[in-house]
C-alpha cells in the first residue's frame, strides 16, 4: 500500500465556497441522510450533559487531592474516553495567542495560503480533505498540518510565515503540549496499576511523534446536510484539543446519542486515541466524535497528536494480559495504521475494530 502524490481531483477550499455566499452547499459536501446531524438524537445547547471537567489544580502536591484527581481521570479514560481539563500549567494567554494567530492565518488572501497546499503524501501543510478515494464525499473544512517530533520531521519553513509572530507562538504551544501530554502520560501509566513510566516506555520513551492539525470550519449555508468532520476516532495516542471557546462544535458519541461539548475557557479537551485503546488492550476506548457547522460563526479548532515512536509495533502492554484478558490486537506500527488512514479519510471507528478482528481470525 503506498499512498499517491497527489489528490484525485483538484482541490477546493471550503473556505472560498464559504465566502463565494452560494444559498446552497455542492452535493459533495452533502451526507447520506443518516449520517447528517439530524438524523440521531443530540444533545441541545440548554441541556446540561457534558463531558467530565476535571481541575488539575495540585495534582502533584497533597496525597488525597492527588489520588481524587487520578480517581477522575480513571473513571473518564474508561466511561467516556473524552474530559476537559482545567488548571493544566499551560498559560492561558498563550492557548488564546495561538487560537488567535491561526485565525489570521486563516484570514490571509487565498494565494498566500497556496504557497503551503499540501500533498497526500505527508498531509503536511494546507489542506481540504482527508483521504484519496475519488468521488468521496467531503468535510466542510479546511486544516493545516504540521509536526515537532521527531525531530527530524520537524520543519519550521513549512509553518506559516505570518502572521509574524507566527511560528514563535506555534513552537512555544508545541513544547508546552508535549510536556504536559508526558504528564498526562504517568497518571494515565498510574491509573492502569503500572509504574507511571511504562506507557511512555511503551510509546518509544523519549522518540514519540508529536504534530498539530489546525481546523478551519467556515461558515455553512445548510449546516443540516454536512459535517465539518465526519465520525472519527483519533489514530494516535492522545490528542489535546483546544477548541474554539464561542463556538461549539465538537459531539461525542455516546451509545446512540451525539453530546455538544461545552468547551470551558482555557481548558483542554482530553481524548484517547487508537493507540492507547491498543496499549491499554481496550481498558481505555477511544470514542467516536464528529463536528457539526453553522450557518452563522466559523470555527477555529487546534488538535495536538501525540503519538507513539512510528516505526515500532504497538501492541497490549504484557502487564495488563492473563489468562482471562487475552491480547485484543495484534501487534502493528503506528506508520502502518496511519498509512492505512490515510487513504481511506474518516471512517467512525472501523479502522481500530478491523485491526482487533485481524488478531481473532
Ligand atoms: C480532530 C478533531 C475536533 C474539533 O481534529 O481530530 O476531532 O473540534 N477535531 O475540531
Ligand atoms: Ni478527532
């Protein structure tokens, strides 16, 4: 399986049919009837269901506050595979900087924006779609790509130029991220009855992948037709996501219920991802989410991925495996599982299921 250089078909930015005022979306942007935001019951903005809020204030300090916040986050890695926390040491005018200057970025003229379309090759850059297959329908958003870690993937000419302070802004979120995900990491190890070091050992140690995909939802004329991103779950290990704090957005499944997340200022959203659902042997789920447009407000959203080391084979850590857990998947690298993403665009969450039947058969 290689994946092609190109897109099968010329690109698009949303954002240009966006601002082009068109009353009515094209039908590639339109869903089949049940896959729209309509078709399944979802929680109303006045409802008071939401994902768990967890203040992380002195979780490295006094025993008992310690051992209260590990006891939420272990009862939200399992029950719902999604948290919002807040308190996280991550300064907050830094989290609104970097929301903002990708709004500008956003906002530039189209042909300064083109200078970074990106390729499927390494989706790294600007881009309009996710996944090759000709004719598919798409997501109304436009994103942008990039990596810190490893190292050697990270490329500071592919960051946008401008805004000026651009590319200043973007390093800074990206260190701050990656300690704070290690953080998370150990209370997560802790919370499985393991030394806190052995999911970040299981993860590569210190050689883990890290990359950002900013999300640009623009506004949509007949946001009941489409979805800014169709059902997904998350390929890699752990994502943070800073979501847009006037506009929300983001759903997660719950049984056959969508919930809007309320985002609440300056926190991050928390979800698991493929991998941890693998490591962890499907103790941690990673849940299915989407997110639904509007017709009156754009959207800006920035997820962080931190993933594990690419190229080694991700499997259920020993530890958690007995007699009566047996192993749920069969070993495979995070480049294999990605490649295989890649082609196919978001799918709900058949890609991790499909990898849990290859090790019964
Ligand atoms: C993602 C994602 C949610 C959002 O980028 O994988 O789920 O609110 N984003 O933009
Ligand atoms: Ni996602």
């Amino acid at each position: 399986m290689n994946c092609p250089v190109d897109w099968p078909e010329p690109i698009v930015r949303v954002q240009s049919l966006s601002e082009s005022e068109v009353p009515v979306i094209p039908d590639r942007y339109i869903k089949p009837p049940l896959e729209r935001p309509t078709a399944a019951k979802q929680s109303t903005d006045a409802s008071d269901v939401n994902i768990p809020i967890i203040d992380l204030q002195g979780w490295d300090g006094d025993d008992d506050l310690r051992a209260t916040i590990l006891g939420q986050i272990s009862e939200a890695c399992r029950k719902w595979g999604f948290f919002q926390i807040l308190n996280h040491g991550v300064n907050p005018q830094l989290l609104d900087r970097a929301r903002e200057v990708w709004r500008e970025f956003f906002h530039l003229p189209m042909e300064m924006k083109h200078v970074y379309a990106n390729s499927p090759k390494t989706y790294e850059g600007y881009g309009s779609r996710l996944g090759v297959e000709k004719g598919a329908i798409l997501d109304w958003s436009d994103y942008y790509f990039l990596h810190y870690l490893p190292l050697s993937l990270k490329d500071c000419n592919k960051w946008p130029a401008l805004p000026a302070d651009c590319r200043e802004v973007l390093d800074e979120y990206g260190r701050e991220l990656v300690k704070l995900c290690g953080r998370l990491m150990k209370l997560l190890s802790i919370n499985l009855g393991l030394e806190e070091d052995v999911l970040q050992n299981a993860f590569g140690g210190q050689n883990i992948g890290a990359c950002l995909r900013v999300n640009f939802y623009p506004k949509c004329p007949q946001p009941d037709l489409t979805l800014g991103l169709s059902s997904h779950s998350d390929p890699g290990g752990m994502t943070l996501l800073l979501p847009d704090h006037q506009v929300p957005g983001l759903q997660v499944r719950r049984q056959d219920e969508w919930i809007t997340v309320k985002p609440v200022p300056h926190a991050f959203i928390v979800n698991i991802g493929d991998q941890i659902q693998v490591i962890s042997n499907a103790i941690y789920k990673s849940v299915e989410h989407r997110v639904i447009v509007n017709a009156a407000k754009e959207r800006v959203s920035l997820a962080f991925f931190y993933n594990p080391k690419s190229d080694i084979p991700i499997g259920p850590i020993k530890e958690l495996l007995a007699p009566d857990k047996p192993a749920l998947y069969a070993p495979m690298t995070f480049d294999e599982y990605r490649l295989f993403i890649r082609m196919r665009g978001p799918r709900g969450k058949s890609q991790v299921d499909s990898l849990k039947s290859r090790s019964m058969t």
